[in-house]
C-alpha cells in the first residue's frame, strides 16, 4: 500500500509542475494578445490625432513632434572638430 501511495504522490507532484507550467504559458499568451491589442489601439489613436491635425494645421510652434515623422540619420562621417 505505501509503494502505491509513494507513486501517486510522485504523480500529483509531476502533474502539478506540468498544470502550473501550463497556466504560466497560458498568462504569457494572454498577456502578449493584450499587448498587441494596446499597442494597435494606440497606433490608432496616433494616426487619426496626426490626420486631423494634417487637415488642420495648428498654429507655428504649437503642434506635436509626435505627428513628425522624422528619423535621426546615423553615418560613419565623422564630425568636425568643436573648437
């Protein structure tokens, strides 16, 4: 009888791993999805703000940088000298 209770134990413990393994994947899935929603609905937010303001441009100076769209250059050319 203890032989047979010695195997269940190992059993239940195994299968306990492999349960908390599972619900640890299946909150990574569910966490990347909700992350991939947000990050759509923010793009979407962006991108309808940034049209109405091309519509309607806002007075010099007053706008966003955000709805720019411009991207720092990186080159090998070196800089001059600063003094």
């Amino acid at each position: 009888m203890t032989k047979g209770m010695t195997r269940m134990k190992a059993l239940l413990e195994h299968l306990a791993y492999i349960a908390a393994g599972g619900a640890l994947l299946l909150g990574l899935l569910f966490y990347l999805e909700h992350r991939k929603e947000a990050k759509a609905a923010v793009d979407d937010e962006r991108h309808d703000r940034c049209l109405k303001e091309a519509l309607n441009p806002p007075p010099p100076f007053k706008h966003s940088l955000d709805c720019v769209g411009w991207q720092r250059i990186r080159s090998d050319i070196p800089l001059p000298a600063q003094g």
